[in-house]
C-alpha cells in the first residue's frame, strides 16, 4: 500500500490523532502499528501509527522521525481483519485498530515493572567463612540467595529479614550480583488450582468433540500430506496461504444447559495445544466468573493461560498483553475485545453462549465479536467453534444453511433430567389474590417445599430497583427523566429516583411534585429486585436471602463471595438479575422462580420472542443441576405466548421454525440483512431535518429492491437529552448495502451537535 500520510497517536496528546508525512526512506517499514518518533511542538515524543492515509486536509505537515519498534504491535492478519471491520461496519480503520489495540498497550503509559533483582555470585569458602563471621546475618541471607538463580530483592528482604541496604552492601563486596528485572503483574496473585484431568465424555460429547477436533485438525499444516477439500485461504497480497491447510467450516455446538459444553472446549484446546496451536476463548463480560475461569485454569498448565477482562489494571492488561504477543500465552480467555488477541499460532476460537447480546460493542466500531471471530478464523485458518444452549436466530440459520457444522447435545451428562417448567397465568392470580403480589401461591408454596428440605432457590427479575416508576392517583404525574423518555426507577433503600439510561438521581418526593397537586398519596408501581427481595423476606422471615444485581455489587469481590456464600449453603434464596442467569452451575439448587417473564416481550424489538426465550430457557437452565430433579416456576401475564409455551417444552427448534417464518414474511434478518442507522440531536427539529435529509441521499445510492425505512422516532425517543430519529435499511446483500451507506455518510457534513450511528446487523432497535 502506498499512503504518504501516517495517523498517528503520540503518547502526551492521548486522545487524538495527528497528521504526518511519511519521509521516503521510512515508506517500507511503517506500517499500522509501529511506535514511532516523531517531532511534536517544540520536542520530540513517541506514538502509534494507528492508520494511513493518501492526504491529509492540513497543509504543512512534519516527518515521521524514526520507526522505534522492529516488530509491529498488530500482526498482518489482525491489520487485515480491522480493514475487514472497517468496510463490514461502516467505519474508520483506526477505530478498528483502537479496538484491537488496548489502550494501555497503543499509547504505552505504562510500561513493564523492573525491580531490583539479586543474583548469587560464585565465592570461595575463605570469603563465606569470614562473611559468617563478620556479619551473620547478611551471610543468612546468602545462604538462602544461593539455594536459588536469583530473586527479587523484595523477595531476599523478607525471607532473611534485612533490609535493602544490607544487600547493597553485599552487592559493593561482590557477593552478589544486583540488576533490574521485569516482573510480570499477575491478576491472580500467585493463585494455584487443584489440577483436574479430561472428564469421560456422553456419546453425543464425543460426536461434538470430534467435529471440533476434525476442524483443528483442518488447519493443522502437515507436510508432504495432500490438500484436504475444501476452499483455500488467500491471503491480502494475493499470495496463497499453505496448500496442506484447509479453512473449516465453523462448528455450532446446541448443547442444553448442563450438556457439557465446557468439558467439549477443553478437550477441543488441549487438542490443539498438543498441535502447538494457540486457542480464544470468549465468554460474555457476565461469565467471566472465577468459576469459569477455575475450570480452565486447574486443566492447564497455568502459565500459558492469560484472563482478559474489565477489572485488570492498566499495568496488568500491559503485560498480559504483551505476553500473548511474545507467544508466551497458549490460551487466552475473555470477553468481547479478546478476539483481537495477538496469539501468534491461533487453531482454536471458541464463543461460548454465542446468542449473547454482550457480544456486540455499542459504540464505533459496532462489531460483534461472535461474527469478527468467524471472520478471523477465515483469514488465520482456525477452527472455530460456537456454542449455545439457545443459538441465535442468525446462527442456527447459518447451520441450517450449511455455512456451520451443526453439532446437537440434546441430553444433559449424566443423564440428569431437565427442569420441569410450570407457567402461572398470573392473571387467574390477581383475581384469586385480589391484587397483584410479587408471589404467586404456587411459587410460594414451591419455596416453602424446597426450604423444608434445606434446597437452594433462585428467583429472576431482569429490573433492578423496587419499583419501575412512582405516579400520583390524584393528578396523573408520573416522575420521569429530564434527559430521557423513560420513567424514573424508585430504589426505595437509598430513598431515591433513578434512571437506568442516564444516571440521573434525584431524592424520592414525599408528596406530589406537581406544585398544583402536592398530595402525599404518591405510589410507587410495578416491581424491581429490592422489592422481590423485601417481600421474600417477609413471606420467609427465616430464609436467609441475599439480592444480586448492579446495584449492590459495589465491590469487585463481592460477587466471588456471594456466589460462595451460595456454593456453601450460607443463602437459600438468591434473587437477581441476568447477572445471576448465566452459566453458573450450584448442584443443591432445585428451584427456580421467574417472577416476570413477559418483561421483555413488550419491547418495540423484533427479537423480543427470541430475547424472551433464550432468558427463560437459560435461567430455568440454572436448577436442577444435582442430584435431585429441578423445577422452574415461571409466572407471566401471557402464557400462552409461543416464546414462552416453547421455552416450557424446552423446544428450540420448534422455537425457530416459527420464529424464521415470522422474520421471512416480515423481512427482518436471518431473513435478510438489516443496518440501522440513527441520528441524534439536541433539537427534535434538528433530528428530523438531517434524518430525512440522510433518507434522500439513501435513496439514491442504494439498490431498487433493497428496502428503506422513512425517518421515524426511535422507541427510546430520548436520551440524555439527545432527540434520536432512526431509519432502517434492509438488504439480502449486505455488502452491497454497507458500501452504499459507507459513500452516503462519508459524504455527507453534519453540524457538531448532530451525530449519526451506523449499526450493522443490530442486536437491538430501541
Ligand atoms: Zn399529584
Ligand atoms: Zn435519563
């Protein structure tokens, strides 16, 4: 590629970008993803080269001094998969490289921590002799030193109990030999597991491994063995990637909650790693529990394996970072943005609970790594396996397809059964009870039965607070946000009006804000975690019952130690939100409680059936997982909803037979490909001018049969303060409709105060 001009990040400007000519003798060597030197005002800094460029709208630009790094932060096919990115999402390059780039490494605030190290030097017995003499306890210190190849001098400092001084003393003898060495942060803090060995695997495990086995070993080079069938890979410059590899096709694991989808992964990366191939293992930001990570962590060498997630410290993402480009790390475990993870000898991409939503970043570049990770595997000739016990729409439909290999756990191991799931028609139940009750009887009386005999219960609202909105019976106010279109949430325990989009907190009134009304009659309506949490507490007065959602998880320790609390039978009724719905695995539940399950079903959202499904059968997937047979209570004003009745038979198929007929009479994706674009404002006139502006431009770029959507208000018509106007665009060929929209909006000037979001296959419409 020939660019003159490099983008570049310089390390004392952080968060912007700056223009510079590439001087000729540097032409060949600069790439995306050098450190460079370059002149920065008066001095001279060092930066990242985070994109390339043909010209550049300032006149009189500097010269790249000097290319510092030899090696480039990103390796060719990540730089390939980002320009990928940049044309599939409708986005700059560099906001691509920024997403693969973690912060910390592109600017490089920080760096390696060096310490003082001590290393023993070889001394003759005459001098240790004197040395025992002279001065005892420096000569204790030794001693302990030379049993080793070197240490911290932290480290010596506190084993012989001495201080720095002594051993620098020791060091001016020549005793010992002092240098700085890095030392590597690590998240775990020297936390060693109990090793595990592979589990036996269920017949239908075994036919799934060897899917997943049969795809690693497709990409495996092996010497003097034909080409396999098969597409062959070829690479950005047009050269063709080794002929002995084949890509394979991705594999789609639908395995049912407690089918042993994890143990299949293990296998799948041990088997690579005996290849010598580096495995990706995503898992939505929620599961990335220290139970998840254990299982991993006690079945490999430990070493080898780095945690990227949202809690490491910038000087820990640094190194762990770092280690995987080295090629230290074998297999890196995280969420969302460890796709990008510069594993120099990737085989294996797994994405478990692939249908989540979490998968998809919601702001530029809107990628969702589940479908980033399909594509690196294409370009890096890995095998790559999806996994699920309700796959996405769009994924079942690719294996449908043939695109993906479909694997079915259709049992769970150990032949354990699945829940029995009953529907409460909560309607009958305002009647019976006169009024509306967090509980029904059946599920009080289920709770009552399941505390007798010391069992576990789970109950699930996906609303956190205690009630979703406060209105006064007299005059009609309802407290809603200044800066959105919702109602204001009432957290009753810290007194206080929240709303969920925006942040906005303001004290709970104690009578009516309307000035013309101020009657003190005020209530607080429908429901949220705290207030289930109350009223259970009241029905058990015994129970000891904890709550789980964002609201109290103030601490980054405390989930570890409610969900032990939970492990060791110190909780018997857990409730919360989705962050208690995924994955986790607690033998002595047997009940869980869903006290709404229609929430979801009223959003303005195509995908409200699938979300409905896909959140009952995964939370329902939480009991049961012992000895004893699990029973899931589900309490909905519209029970006879197919989303519900299907997600009661535990029939996903049945599920997506009805729902892909709805999306193709409908024309909603798998069905075809849908991009949503939306504009925001400060003012609604502003949001409907440029909007209706934008579909006129559209119109006459974008393909005859393609489908284009009028500017309409958003479902969510208001957020912090911004007017939001969206317009939906659908065609069967979504490149064809990218590019189109990719020439609209480069071209197109907005004023400041107007900004536009091009979502490629979105994962929500609100
Ligand atoms: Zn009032
Ligand atoms: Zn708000």
């Amino acid at each position: 590629m020939k660019s003159a001009i490099a983008k570049v990040v310089v390390d004392i400007a952080l968060d912007r970008e700056f223009d510079y000519r590439i001087p000729a003798h540097l032409a060949t060597v600069l790439r995306i993803g050098s450190r460079v030197q370059v002149p920065f005002g008066s001095r001279t800094t060092q930066g990242y080269v985070v994109g390339l460029a043909e010209s550049s709208p300032h006149p009189q630009l500097k010269e790249i001094g000097d290319v510092v790094s030899k090696q480039p932060l990103l390796t060719d096919k990540i730089l390939e998969l980002t320009r990928w990115m940049g044309r599939y999402y409708c986005c700059p390059v560099e906001l691509c490289v920024k997403c693969a780039l973690p912060e910390v490494v592109r600017k490089s605030k920080i760096s390696w921590k060096e310490r003082q190290f001590v290393r023993p030097v070889k001394l003759t017995l005459d001098d240790l002799a004197k040395l025992a003499k002279r001065a005892p306890k420096q000569f204790h210190a030794l001693e302990i030193l030379r049993k080793t190849d070197g240490m911290f001098v932290v480290q010596l400092c506190e084993q012989a109990g001495i201080d720095a001084a002594a051993i620098k003393v020791l060091a001016k003898k020549g005793f010992v030999e002092l240098t700085d060495k890095v030392e590597e942060r690590d998240p775990f803090g020297g936390e060693v597991f109990l090793p595990t060995e592979p589990l036996a695997l269920m017949p239908d495990q075994v036919k799934s491994l060897a899917l997943c086995i049969a795809a690693i070993d497709a990409t495996i080079c092996r010497s003097g063995v034909p080409a396999a069938t098969g597409p062959t890979p070829t690479d950005h410059d047009g050269a063709t990637a080794s002929t002995s590899r084949t890509v394979p096709k991705p594999v789609l694991i639908h395995g049912v909650t407690g089918s042993g989808k994890t143990e299949i992964y293990l296998q799948a990366i041990e088997h690579a790693l005996r290849h010598g191939k580096d495995s990706i293992v995503l898992v939505p930001e929620i599961s990335l529990t220290p139970q998840t990570v254990e299982r991993f962590r006690a079945r490999f060498p430990q070493q080898q394996i780095t945690v990227l997630h949202s809690h490491l410290s910038e000087g820990e993402r640094h190194d762990q970072w770092h280690k995987i480009r080295a090629g230290q790390s074998h297999i890196v475990i995280g969420a969302r943005s460890a796709v990008f993870a510069p594993v120099p000898a990737l085989g294996l991409i797994v994405v478990d609970e692939e249908h989540e939503t979490s998968y998809k970043q919601d702001e530029a570049p809107r990628y969702n790594a589940r479908d980033v990770a399909v594509v690196r595997g294409k370009l890096e000739c890995a095998a790559v396996v999806l996994g699920s016990a309700t796959p996405a729409i769009e994924s079942f439909y690719n294996a449908h397809h043939g695109r993906y290999v479909l694997s079915a756990l259709p049992r769970r191991v150990d032949h354990r059964q699945m829940p029995v799931m009953r529907i409460v028609d909560m309607r009958q139940e305002v009647l019976r009870q006169k009024g509306l009750h967090v509980l029904s009887l059946r599920l009080r009386n289920a709770i009552e039965a399941r505390l007798a005999k010391n069992e576990q219960v789970i109950l699930f609202l996906n609303r956190r607070g205690y009630a979703t909105h406060m209105f006064c019976p007299k005059c009609g106010y309802v407290a809603e946000c200044p800066n959105c279109s919702v109602k204001l949430t009432y957290h009753r325990k810290a007194a206080q009006l929240a709303c969920h989009l925006c942040g906005e907190i303001r004290p709970a009134p104690k009578v009516c804000p309307n000035p013309d009304c101020r009657d003190p009659a005020i209530r607080y309506s429908g429901m949220g975690t705290e207030k289930v949490e109350a009223a259970i507490q009241a029905a058990f007065p015994k129970a000891r019952v904890q709550r789980m959602d964002s609201d109290i998880m103030t601490r980054k320790s405390l989930y570890r130690e409610i969900f032990r609390d939970f492990r060791i039978g110190k909780i018997d009724i857990l409730v919360g939100t989705q962050m208690i719905a995924k994955g986790l695995h607690f033998p002595n539940v047997t009940l869980v409680g869903i006290i709404y399950a229609d929430m979801a079903l009223h959003m303005p959202d195509f995908r409200a059936g699938e979300r409905t499904f896909q959140l009952l059968v995964q939370v329902a997937g939480r009991a049961g997982r012992g000895d004893v047979e699990g029973e899931v209570v589900v309490q909905s004003f519209t029970p006879f909803h197919p989303a519900i009745q299907h997600a009661r038979q535990h029939d996903y198929l049945g599920f997506y037979d009805q729902e892909i007929e709805f999306r193709q009479q409908l024309h909603y994706p798998p069905a075809t490909r849908l991009v949503c674009l939306t504009v925001r404002a400060k003012t609604e006139e502003k949001a409907i001018f440029f909007s209706a502006a934008l579909v006129r431009e559209l119109r006459k770029h974008i393909a005859g049969t393609d489908l284009l959507s009028e500017a309409t208000p958003a479902p969510l018509a208001k957020v912090q303060n911004n007017y939001r106007y969206q317009i939906i665009a659908r065609s069967p060929q979504i490149m064809r409709l990218t590019e189109a929209i990719a020439k609209v909006v480069t071209s197109t000037k907005l004023p400041p105060d107007v900004t536009l979001a091009v979502d490629v296959d979105p994962v929500s419409l609100l």
